[in-house]
C-alpha cells in the first residue's frame, strides 16, 4: 500500500496492488464513521467516492491535511480521540461488521513471514528464530487471555503515523486494517502514557502481551520492506525490544 499526494489539489490517494487490496472495505469504513462524526479524515470531494481500477491497481482519494513537523499530540488527546473512535466503530452497520477480519489475520501473516525461509532475507537466522518463539508463546497466551466474546470493532493500528491534527484535533486515517479484536490490541499501538486513560477497560496481563506482539508484528513487517523509508530504523528498534524485554519474560 502506498501514499502520494496530488499537488496542488488537497488529495492524498492510496494506491494498492488489486490482488491484495482492502481499500473497498477500507472506503466503506470511513464513509460510515464520516456519517457519525468520528474523527476521521474524509474521502477527497473531488473525485468519485469509489475504488478506481486501472493497470493492475486500485486506487482511493482522500483529503489531504498539512502537517506540522515538529507538532506532537500528547497522548491524553489521543487516548481522547480513539475512545470517540470506538464508540462510532461500535455503530458501523451490521453487514459491514460481518466482513471485518480478526485482528489474528495480521497475525497469520506475520507468521507466515517467519515460517518462510526465503523471506525476509535481511534477517539473521538467529533474529528469526526468536521472533518465532516469542511469538508462538505470545499467541499461546493471547488465545487463552482474548477470547471472541470479548471482541470489539478496532482501528486496528492506530499508532501515530495513523493520527493527524485536523483543526487541532487528533483525526485518524487508514482504515484498511479494522478488525475485530480486544480493545487491548488498538491501545498497545498508542503511546504507553496513554494506557491509564482506559485503565477501567483493559487488563494489564493482555495489554502486556498485545504490547508485545505488536513489536514482533512491526520488527517482522518492516524487515519485509527494510529498504523503504524508515522501515529499517522501525525493524531494528522492535527487535531490539523483544530481544532485551520480551523474549525472556513470555
């Protein structure tokens, strides 16, 4: 999945492989929570509010919104924003929440990553091996902490490359990995500072054990499109984690 903007319009579109896209569901998310006042940033006006096909591809348009560089939304703000957040997500429309995943789908594709020898080919074996069974401990855990009954609709990976600053509101974008998931999962992407404010919602054991899946989910994913961007600064700084804070206490 890739971002570009469209200068000098204000439109960001997001374009994906057609085999491999979820921008129908993710278009269909956001113009739900756009209709319930979630805080959301909203598909592009200008163009039609549909998936575009062309070439293989499949492209959706969005309003793009400056940004400062320096500007850093403090967590209680965010907390704030993810809980107005869920309570729309909680009213998307029955057949829309039938289609969402398990937020274990991420998770089988992570796995499978790991499990193929002839991926992630910047990853030492030693380093492969323990991002194996830490997470196979991990999904241990979590299937016996995080049963189905428990789950509710999430973001999915609400971290802080997905929250803007629209009129100096904290506004989430990218919708294409909502799921279904304990609310645990959607918090252990935010700042840890922001976990107090939903101390009377989670449990501190699952939390802990989300936390620290999502470093071996970020630290296997980035390693798989190391050469992009900052994704190598984001592979090492997880792996680090689970190698010094998680491997030796699951």
């Amino acid at each position: 999945m890739s971002s570009l903007g469209l200068r000098p319009a204000n439109v960001v579109a997001k374009v994906s492989i057609e085999a491999h896209s979820r921008l129908f569901t993710e278009l269909q998310v956001a113009q739900e929570l756009v209709a319930l006042g979630a805080p959301v940033v909203s598909p592009a006006s200008e163009l039609p509010v549909v998936v575009h096909r062309r070439g293989g591809f499949e492209m959706t348009f969005w309003r793009y919104h400056t940004q400062l560089a320096t500007a850093e939304i403090p967590p209680d703000r965010v907390a704030l924003a993810l809980t107005r957040l869920h309570a729309s997500l909680s009213r998307l429309s029955p057949p829309l929440k039938a289609r969402l995943p398990s937020y274990a789908t991420e998770l089988h594709v992570v796995r499978s990553l790991l499990a193929d020898q002839a991926a992630l080919p910047a990853l030492e074996r030693v380093d492969r091996d323990l991002l194996v069974t830490t997470f196979d401990r991990l999904q241990a855990r979590l299937d016996d902490l995080g049963p189905a009954d428990r789950f509710v609709v999430l973001h999915g990976s609400p971290h802080s490359y997905n929250v803007l600053l629209v009129n100096n509101e904290p506004t989430f974008i990218d919708f294409e990995t909502t799921c279904l998931g304990p609310l645990e999962w959607d918090v252990a992407h935010l700042d840890s500072r922001a976990a107090p404010f939903f101390a009377d919602s989670i449990r501190a054991e699952l939390l802990w054990l989300c936390q620290s899946m999502v470093s071996v989910k970020t630290a296997t994913l980035c390693t798989a499109e190391i050469d992009r961007g900052d994704m190598r600064e984001h592979a090492e700084f997880h792996l680090a984690h689970v190698r010094e804070n998680v491997a030796s206490n699951v």
